[in-house]
C-alpha cells in the first residue's frame, strides 16, 4: 500500500496542517501589520504564492518559498504567527 505524506495545503510542508500554517495572516516584518497570502498569475512567475502586507502603503512583499527557506535556515519554522 503506497501511504503518501500529508502536506500543508498552504505551504506545501510536512510539518503542519493548513489549519495551523504558520504563513497564514504572520506579522508583517515591517510595520507589525499582517502578511496575507496572495499567488500570481504572470508568465514569469505561474502560481507562484507570496506574502504581502494588508496595508498597501507598505511595500513589504516576500516569496513564500523563500519564506520558508528563511525560517527554515533559523530555526523559526515553528511559528512566525504572532501568538
């Protein structure tokens, strides 16, 4: 029987379900606001998700996946939610 590893919905890891993502509405590096998943749709690049600020006069925008890479390489993968 193939058993498949469950992954988050959101993120793509192991560690986490969606539910409890921890990308899902994080604080907001620059201005304490909260990050919002967004996913583009351009040609450069296809479905790729990234995190944005709710506030549009904040320009902080990150990839997802270098999110990840970032929380990964400090050992923050845990919960960079503010709670």
């Amino acid at each position: 029987m193939f058993h498949e590893e469950i992954k988050c919905q959101i993120c793509e890891q192991t560690s986490h379900l969606a539910i409890e993502c921890p990308f899902v509405y994080s604080e907001c590096k620059q201005c304490g606001g909260i990050r919002m998943i967004g996913e583009t749709n351009t040609e450069k690049n296809p479905n790729r998700k990234f995190l944005r600020c709710q506030y549009a006069n904040c320009d902080e925008f990150q990839w997802l996946d270098e999110s990840i890479v970032d929380s990964m390489s400090s050992g923050a993968l845990s919960s960079p939610n503010p709670k």
